[in-house]
C-alpha cells in the first residue's frame, strides 16, 4: 500500500541556519503530497501541497517539489527561526478515499 | 469563523467505561476523518465518513465506533474493547474525494485513563 518515510529527528539548529527534511513515498497512483506542521498540544496545519510531478509548493519560506523520478517531497528552509520549532509531517493522498498517509513526523528544535 | 472543533481538550477514561469525543465543522465538508496519534509516532486512521450515515473502517477501528447522523458532526466513542486508549485523537474534514484536496484538522482531544 501507499506509504510515506520521512527522516527521523529530533532536528536541532540555530537559528538562520538551514533545513531540510527528507521525504520519500511509495504509491501505485500519482498521489498528492503535503507537509503538515504541528505545534505542541495542537492540531495540524497545513504547510504547504503539491498535486503533481514537477509541481513546486511553498509558504512562510518552506519549498518541497514533487519529484517523481526519485519519488521524493524534500521539505526546505533557507533561513530557520524560534518560531518554526514544531513536528513536521509529511503525507500523501491518493485515490480513492482520500484518505491520508502519514510519515512519522521530525520534531525541529530551533536554538537562538 | 469556519473551521473543525473537537471537545473536550482532555478526557479521562475510567477502567471499563466507553467515551465519546465530539467533533463539529461548519465547513460544509462531505468527507470526515478520525486519525489517532501516538507519541513519535505518524497518525493513524481509524475511521473515515464520506457521506451522511455512511462511514467506514480504517487501519486501526478494532474498539472504536462513529457515527454520521449530520453532515456537520461525526462523534468517535472509545470502548472498553479499546485496550490501549491513551493518545491524542485529531478529527480532519475534506470538501469531496477529488484526491486532490486538502485535510483541515481540528485541535485534538488528548485522552487519558485512569
């Protein structure tokens, strides 16, 4: 079944320094991909989504682009800050329930 | 404001007994979701409603049970059946199975037994 493997943390830098977050995913179909980020005792957020090869997402300075050849959605930041400390998820969706598939999160500690 | 809200923030389960979390959204979404999350841990699906009335099992529904009487609510009761309940329980709605849409997630509901 569809899956997704995503580099295990905890994930420490200072601040400015910068990130990346490898993510790989298996799936029969040509699925969607998303980085959620989750801040203690909260809910999930959507970060940003791609729904295509090639396709580039990118919000509050994160990018990942779908990469279908290597099957990756690597999620990067130039510049970190205090305030991205948070898990990062990283998941697919794919038809036909649309239900999600999620890797097991990497915990980033960002250190002033 | 529209969004998904999960009651209570803190539950707390007695040996034996079967607790219900709420889970509400006014977003008009078709389709809902109930994920379980362990410490470390990805999320799990449990259950997952596509229409009214209508649900169905996910990879981990063995003591769980839903409901979807509205469109707007899906309740998700923890049974005695359920033998190891503590974890942080996240609701998500979708506008339709397009494949393509994104999951709103709801505050979660962290569950604890006595």
């Amino acid at each position: 079944g569809d899956s997704v493997t995503q580099m295990e943390g905890p994930v420490t830098l200072s601040e400015e320094a910068f990130l990346t977050i490898n993510c790989t995913y298996t799936a029969t179909g040509y699925p969607s991909l998303f980085w959620y980020v989750q801040y203690p005792g909260e809910g999930l957020q959507l970060l940003l989504k791609a729904t295509k090869a090639d396709d580039k997402g990118s919000n509050k300075g994160f990018e990942a682009t779908y990469r279908k050849e290597t099957t990756s959605f690597h999620l990067e930041k130039g510049s970190v800050q205090v305030s991205d400390s948070a898990v990062y998820f990283c998941a697919l969706s794919d038809l036909p329930n649309n239900d999600m598939r999620f890797g097991a999160g990497t915990r980033l500690t960002v250190k002033p | 404001d529209g969004g998904i809200t999960q009651s209570p923030k803190y539950l707390f389960r007695k040996e034996g007994q079967n607790v219900t979390l709420s889970c509400e959204q006014n977003l008009n979404h078709d389709a809902m979701y109930w994920y379980r999350q362990d410490p470390g841990q990805g999320l799990r699906l449990i259950y997952y409603s596509q229409i009214v009335n209508d649900f169905q099992k996910g990879d981990i529904a063995e003591g769980y049970s839903v409901s979807r009487e509205k469109k707007e609510s899906f309740p998700l009761t923890v049974t005695s059946a359920q033998k190891n309940p503590t974890a942080f329980y996240l609701c998500a709605s979708t506008p339709n199975l397009s494949g393509e849409e994104t999951q709103y997630f709801g505050p979660g509901t962290r569950l604890l037994v006595l």
